[in-house]
C-alpha cells in the first residue's frame, strides 16, 4: 500500500522568503503525485500534479515542486512567499489510475508566514 | 463551474442522532469520493464510486456508516446512529479519474 510522508508538522518562513516543502512517498510503480493546499475553514485546491514527463512541474500561485523518483521524494518550493500563503499544505500519492482509486494523503505542514 | 457543492456546511448534533450529509460533483465527473479528516488521522478514504456504482467501501469505519449515489449529481453519506467519535470535517470530491476536486466540506459536531 503506498504512503505519503511530510516529516515538518509546522513551518514558519519570512514573507518574501523561500519556501521548501517536503514529502517522500512509499509506492512500488511509478506514482501519480500531487499537492494540495488548504486555508483555514476551506476545502482542498490542488496546485500541480507530477503525472510522467518533466519531473518539474508548475504550479498555480507561483509554486512549483520536482520529483526525484531516486529519493522518493516531491519537494513543494517557491522563491518568494506571501502572507496569503499562510495554510495547510498536503502531498497525495494517486495509483497506477492516476487517483481514480482514491488518494493517499500525508498529515500535511502548517505554513506560517512572518512579516 | 459551481465546483462541488456540499451541504450542510455544519452539523451539529446530539449522540445517537442520524445524519445526512449531501454532495453534488462537478458536472461530467465520473468519480466521486468521501473522506473525513480529522487531527488524529488526517485525510482518510471512506468511500468511492465510479459512475454511481460504489467501488470500494473499505475505508467506512462501521456499518452506522453508509453511502449512495442515485445519480450522476448527488449522493449522501449518512452515520446511523452518531456518535462523539463521529466529530470531523467530511469531503466530498470529485474526479474524472485523476486528481480531485474538493468541496468545502461539511463539519460535524456529535456532543
């Protein structure tokens, strides 16, 4: 059964700042990747998904993340943070049918942004 | 695009109670899932289906818990009866086969 985990519970990271998120997988084909993010009271908006191809994918608000299959391993990054940046961030891992059996989540990071 | 739609968006209720909670998915979706997160557990599958038809049901905690989907355009989750246990935030999404789309969710509250 494939697994997702992102090892920081929290972050905090100044506005304006870089920012790295990370998340290793465990699965035994080649995954379906994703990353979502969560604001307080929302649901989940998904930002980019890795499905084969360039192992740098962009994203939607100025985020992108690289897949390092020999890592297991799809680190979330932005050169430059927000303050509305500030939320839950999760990686998923999806199945050979690319998430049509359901996603695995990982606990997710807590972003905080300083001014 | 409505995106998908859930309701009620909160739920509160007393242990033992039965309750509904609602989804409509994005038109033309042919997946749709439940999960329910909560802090201990994070995100977690409860259910899915495939042209209304559910697929894989192995993640409901109990039989209080059960699913439907009469049509392309709605289906229900319902716990009969609560329990404090029950308390989380429930998800619907919806697919067409690779990555989601979620709703706002529906928090419940079983006291």
């Amino acid at each position: 059964a494939q697994s997702v985990t992102q090892p920081d519970i929290h972050i905090t990271v100044s506005e304006g700042a870089s920012l790295e998120l990370r998340c290793n997988y465990s699965y035994g084909a080649t995954p379906y990747l994703f990353w979502y993010v969560q604001s307080p009271g929302q649901g989940l908006q998904l930002l980019l998904k890795y499905f084969s191809g360039d192992t740098l994918v962009q994203g939607i608000k100025g985020f992108e993340a690289e897949f390092k299959r020999s890592q297991s391993s799809f680190n979330l990054r932005k050169p430059s943070v927000h303050w509305s940046d500030a939320a839950e961030y999760f990686c998923a891992v999806g199945d050979e049918g690319g998430g049509a059996d359901g996603l695995t989540f990982g606990k997710g990071t807590h972003l905080i942004i300083q001014p | 695009d409505a995106g998908v739609i859930q309701s009620p968006r909160h739920e509160v209720t007393e242990m033992g109670q039965e309750v509904t909670l609602r989804c409509k998915p994005i038109s033309g979706h042919d997946y749709l899932f439940w999960y329910r997160q909560t802090m201990m557990r994070g995100l977690e599958l409860l259910i899915y289906f495939n042209n209304n038809v559910p697929i894989d049901d192995s993640g409901m905690p109990e039989d209080r818990f059960s699913a439907k989907m009469p049509n392309a355009s709605f289906s229900t989750l319902k716990i009969q009866p609560s329990e404090p246990r029950d308390s989380a935030v429930y998800f619907c999404a919806s697919s067409l086969g690779q990555a989601h789309f979620f709703g706002p969710g529906t928090r419940l509250t079983v006291l």
